[in-house]
C-alpha cells in the first residue's frame, strides 16, 4: 500500500497513472502551455477525466541546462498553480520540489505527495512528509540531468543501493514504507543505454510493500531509441518503455499524455497482473 494523505494506493491491485502538469515557461516538451492558474486546473480536470490518478506540478524545470529557480521564487511561482488545483480536482495532488520550504507550503496548501527528484533522501523533507502523512517519493538522480554519472557496479546495483539506503533512512526516522515511493530516475545521470537497462530489469528494483515509480515520458532515450526528435511526438514510444516498467514490477508511471498511458497501463496491467 502506498499512503498520501487521505489517498490509499494498494500495490500489485493495478498501474496508477500520475499525470505531469508543467507550471514552468521552460520545460523540455511542454513549457508555458499550462502557465496560468486558469490554464493549469483546465489541463488538471483534463487529466483527470482522462483517468490520472495522481495531478504532479512542477514550478522549477529539470530540464538540462534550465535555470533553477531559488526557494522563494519556486514558492511564488507555485503557490497560485496549486491553489487554483487543490479541492478542485478529486485525486491525489503531488508536488515536484526539492526544496522544504516549498514542500511544507504545499502540504498546507492541500498536496498529499512530495517528489523530491535532488537526488537524495532527504531527512528535512521526510520529517514533513511523516508529519503530515503524505508520500514521499525519493528519485535517483546523483548529477541532475544532463550529466552522466558513472556506475562502477552497474547503473541497477548503483540504483538499487540507493533504494536500500532510502529505506534505512525512513526506518531510522520512524518514516512508514507505505509513505515511500521509489523513482529509479530516468533520464537523470544516465546514458542512453543505462536507461534501457534499467527498464529491461526493473524486477531487481522492486522491495515488497514499497511503491515503485517509472517516469520516462518523452525523454532523450525514448526520441534515441525510436528515432524522434520532436519530444512531444514521443508517447508512442512512452508507452511502449512504461509497459517494460510494468512488466518488471512499477507501480505507478509519471506521464505528459495521460489517455494513451492510462490505455495503454490497461492493456499491460491485463498482461502482467493477473
């Protein structure tokens, strides 16, 4: 069971889908699409009907190259986005922050789920997380995107150390199992192929009663391996790398198009889970 607030995501029943909703002028395949307030609960509702499970807004983008912006400015960004969604919207609202500051802003504000994607566990942001009873999701992302990290073991026993360790972190400060999810970081640190590999044997990256996250809409890796360069003609190819996350154990897919997930998490969730 994964817990967020007062949402509850039984494990292995079926894939949840956590729609992406940009409030950022720069991001990679969709900035300044949903940058208003008006614009960003319309694409939130869109989702939605379309069968999101979870609503995830992002103010700061992770984009390479992109400027990051400092606490306040993320804050001052996000908070009309959020306000303009919470209690709109009936599913889980996440927040993609890796700032403390921010996190405990959007949990008062009504999220129900931080996504941290620093790289880190943070002690900070799992103290708010347990104080508030919301999710945590913890990414592996050792260099941020657009660098490549190098993994002397191998990218699936690096991640997998990262998992393990994440786990005795939230034990030693009292953070239930069920608050955590874990993000294997596509996309993050990683060359082409240690994507794929890490999609190709997610099994090894999957802890009993412990969310499992996949999130490589419309990557890099995704216009390589299918040869598009246009990223916002890539969740064909989305599709297609989220099922061998399915295959292999995910528990949730983080999506630009949340139609063609949700349909096609269907299909792979009648071919994995029966």
């Amino acid at each position: 069971m994964f817990r967020a607030g007062n949402y509850e995501f039984p494990l292995g029943k079926k894939t949840y889908v956590m729609g992406i909703l940009n409030y950022t002028p720069d991001s990679f395949s969709d900035g300044g699409e949903n940058f208003s307030p008006e614009a960003a609960l319309e694409s939130a509702l869109k989702m939605r009907q379309a069968g999101a499970d979870i609503i995830d807004i992002g103010a700061n983008s992770t984009r390479p190259d992109a400027e990051i912006l400092s606490a306040s400015q993320e804050l001052e960004r996000l908070m009309p986005a959020l306000e303009s969604v919470c209690g709109k919207v009936d599913c889980a609202v996440s927040v993609d922050t890796f700032y403390p500051l921010c996190a405990e802003a959007a949990l008062k504000a009504g999220a129900s789920i931080i996504n941290d994607v620093s790289g880190e566990f943070n002690r900070e942001m799992a103290q708010l997380v347990k104080k508030y009873g919301a999710g945590y999701v913890v990414v592996h992302n050792p260099c941020g995107a657009g660098v490549v990290a190098d993994y002397k073991d191998g990218v699936v026993a690096e991640v997998r150390n990262f998992f393990l360790d994440s786990l005795r972190l939230a034990s030693e400060i009292g953070l239930p199992k069920e608050q955590l999810c874990l993000d294997i970081g596509l996309g993050f640190s990683k060359r082409y192929e240690d994507n794929l590999e890490l999609l190709s044997q997610m099994q090894w990256l999957k802890f009993k009663g412990v969310a499992l996250l996949a999130a490589g809409s419309r990557k890099r890796f995704i216009g390589t391996a299918s040869g598009e360069e246009n990223a916002k003609m890539r969740d064909p190819g989305t599709v297609a790398a989220h099922t061998a996350a399915i295959a292999g154990g995910a528990d949730i897919i983080r999506v630009h198009d949340v139609y063609s997930a949700v349909q096609g998490a269907r299909v792979a969730d009648a071919l994995y889970r029966r």
